[in-house]
C-alpha cells in the first residue's frame, strides 16, 4: 500500500499526463469550432456559391465575359439568402457582384451592391484579382459615403412555368410578343402570383440605339400589370427589357429577366402575325411618321425615309459602340436602319445591302479596355487618335467585311468612355 504522500505524488503525474494528451485536442476543438459555418449557414450551399464564385472570376471575369460572371455571382447570391451563408462569404459575393458591374458599364447598380457589401461587412477590401482605377473609383465613393443598408438584391428565381425559347423566367408570368411593327407601341403585361405585396410594377428597357436603360410604370390591368412603350422608342432592331416588382418599402421583391438577360422582342418594318395587344383592348395602331417639331427624323434629310413619300432606297440607323471592340454596336446601328439580321450576325448576313458606316472614337481615358491595360494614352511616337482609328476600323472591317469604313476620333461626349456613336446606311432596294 502506497503512503499517502506518494500516493498524491502519483495523482498529481496522472492528472499532469493527461492534461498534457488533451492539450491536443483541445487546439483541434477550439480550430474546428472557429472555423465553422456561420451559425445557421449550409455547408452545401456555400461550396455551391463558392464555385459560382471562383467561375465568375477566374474564367468568366478573364474572358472579359463580364454578363456571364455577373449572372453566376447573382445565382450565388440567390442561394444564399440572408442566412444561408456566412456574412463573409455573403459580402464578398455583393462586392465581386459589383466590380463585374462596373466593368460591364454599370456603375451605378455597382454602387448599390457595393454599399450592401460594406453593410454586412465593413472592412472588406477589394479583391487584387479584379482591382484596377475604374473599380476603385466607385469603390471608394460608397466607403466614404459610409457604406449602405438594405437587403441584398433579389436574385432570379426559378422558372414559374415554362417560357419561350431563349427568354429568361422570374416571379412574373410574362409571354413577350413574338415581334413588333416598327414605331408602333409595344404592350408589355404580366402577372404575378407570389407571395409579396406588390406596390408597384415596373418595367426598364433599352431600345436600338439607346444609350441608358428606360424606366416605364406598368399599371394594374385586370389581375395583372400592363403599359405600352411609346412608340418613338420602337425602332428597327431588338428591343430589350425587365421587369421589376417592388413592395411599398420600394425594396425590389420581385423580378423577370435582367439586364444581362433581357427579354429581347425584334422591332421589323413588317410582321407575319397579329400585332400583339393588351389583354382586353385592341392591339396600338402604328404612330405616323412625322415632319417638323417632334420629327422623329429632319425634313429633307438625305436617305432618311421616315418622312412619308421622301423616296429613296436608302435608310439610315445609327447605335453606340461602347467600346473599341463592342462589335454588337456596329450590327445595332444596321439593323436600327432596317435591316433584319440574325442575333449573331456576320459580314455575310449583310447580303451586299451596307452602303457604308460611319463610326466616333477614342481612348479610354482610364486607360484601360474591358479590365486590360492598353497602351493608347502613353508616350509614345505614335499619336493614340492613330491607335484608336486603328482598333476601331479593325472592328469595323470584320464586322461588315469591307475596309472601306469612315473612323473619326474625339467622341468625348457623344456616348460612353472609350466608345462613340456609329451609323450605317444601307440599301432597301424599294
């Protein structure tokens, strides 16, 4: 039997060797413990929006693909929720949300994803994968502006049903019309069956040519929403829109498509079928083409046929190019003038009916296009209205399969930074 005093001798060793085996596993415990989900995240989802995340913006954001990267950080978005998944991961999400923005032209929703970043965390940083002047421009403006509140916006939700090929789904049932008349007033209605209360409806949309997205109250029609988009609005090409449903806090609570992926309704000098109308009321009439003030084109303006009885086989459109190389401008201003072409179009769809295009340029005064560093604005030999011309009438040439374009430069003022106004003439052969 050992003595008392040994015997606390050989307790105290034990309770020391097995303090010191635990040690161990407390560290392990505590780790795991810090490293774990938010309280009340998904494990799953977050993985999910992680790899929206990292697509975004390894792949998507390097492709100078900004659309793509903004709709797959929206899906991420959406999957989170509020408390889905942790406020870390959440605010990065909003603030690579609006760095795609800003490249993709659109600062100002940009701004708003940006404040709701810095809302639900405030010493977020922006990431050095994507960060350049433009983007820490706005950046900075929100975080001294102290941030922002609100929820995060609404992110498409699934399919309510099945839609046309090619259109998006949302909230809304919406059915857009197969194709317009060319300056007739386009009906645009939908329903919605959800659970918020709506206040008001509305829908932004962005016709050929136009520079800013517009917005149009839709008001109650029957069990749904319904307005016309006026006619000067409504010309040859595709016109583009969304609509947005918001509660009466003005929190946007519902939505259909987006501007990264409008519905999209081609605008034709003629149709095929019935002219499309508002439930219960007779299709709109065609708006008379008309001369003097308010003339939608000047009296007597070469190759302008919007003028009855002008004569002519030649029509004139124009679009913005919002960049050096936003090819979709150059097709925007020949379809603006009448032509029809597909939603992809090449030199070959022309089919010899471009007269000619005309087209303003300049450097982005950033210093940068599409994210890239360009080297227009340096100090080189080389005057940078001479790499401008270039770039652009390289883009030109592709486009319609002819060098024999007219590039002019300054554009400063007369459409986005770094992109200019274009204008083509075509043939109609009438």
């Amino acid at each position: 039997m050992l003595a008392p005093l040994a015997e606390v001798y050989v307790r105290r060793n034990f309770l020391a060797a097995a303090l010191r085996r635990a040690i161990p596993w407390l560290v392990v415990l505590t780790g795991a413990l810090c490293a774990s989900p938010a309280l009340g995240a998904d494990p799953k989802v977050e993985r999910e929006a992680q790899a929206l995340q990292k697509k975004a913006i390894e792949e998507d954001n390097l492709n100078v693909n900004y659309a793509a990267a903004i709709k797959k950080l929206q899906t991420a978005i959406g999957k989170c929720g509020t408390d889905r998944c942790g406020n870390p991961l959440r605010a990065a999400l909003l603030r690579d949300l609006g760095a795609m923005q800003v490249l993709n032209g659109n600062s100002d929703e940009a701004r708003s994803s940006f404040a709701q970043a810095l809302s639900v965390d405030g010493s977020l940083e922006l990431d050095p994968a994507y960060k350049n002047p433009q983007i820490e421009q706005v950046w900075n403006e929100v975080k001294k502006k102290g941030g922002g509140g609100g929820a995060a916006p609404a992110a498409e939700a699934p399919p309510t049903g099945p839609a046309p090929a090619g259109q998006p789904t949302g909230d809304f049932a919406h059915t857009p019309p197969p194709e317009e008349l060319v300056r007739t007033p386009l009906p645009i209605y939908a329903e919605y069956s959800g659970s918020e209360q709506l206040a008001r409806v509305i829908v932004k949309y962005k016709g050929p040519g136009m520079a800013e997205w517009k917005p149009l109250e839709l008001p109650k029609s029957g069990t749904g929403w319904g307005a016309l988009i006026p006619c000067k609005d409504v010309l040859p090409g595709t016109m583009q829109y969304y609509i947005q449903g918001f509660n009466a806090a003005n929190d946007p609570v519902a939505t259909s498509g987006s501007r990264a992926k409008p519905f999209t309704v081609p605008v034709k000098q003629s149709i095929a079928g019935a002219p499309p109308g508002l439930p219960g009321q007779e299709p709109p009439k065609q708006c008379s083409e008309t001369s003097g003030a308010g003339a939608e084109c000047p009296p007597d303006f070469p190759g302008c046929s919007n003028k009855k009885g002008a004569g002519g086989r030649y029509r004139i459109g124009h679009a913005v190019m919002k960049d050096a190389l936003d090819i979709d401008g150059i097709y925007e201003s020949i379809r603006n003038a009448g032509l029809d072409l597909p939603e992809r179009p090449r030199a070959e769809d022309l089919k010899g009916r471009l007269v000619n295009c005309f087209m303003k340029c300049e450097a982005d005064r950033t210093g940068k296009l599409r994210g890239r560093r360009q080297i227009m604005l340096d100090d080189s030999d080389v005057p940078w209205h001479r790499h401008a011309k270039g770039a652009v009438g390289g883009v030109a040439a592709a486009a319609i399969g002819d060098p024999a374009v007219f590039v002019s430069v300054d554009a400063m003022h007369q459409g986005p930074q770094g992109g200019g106004p274009c204008i083509a003439i075509i043939d109609a052969g009438e």
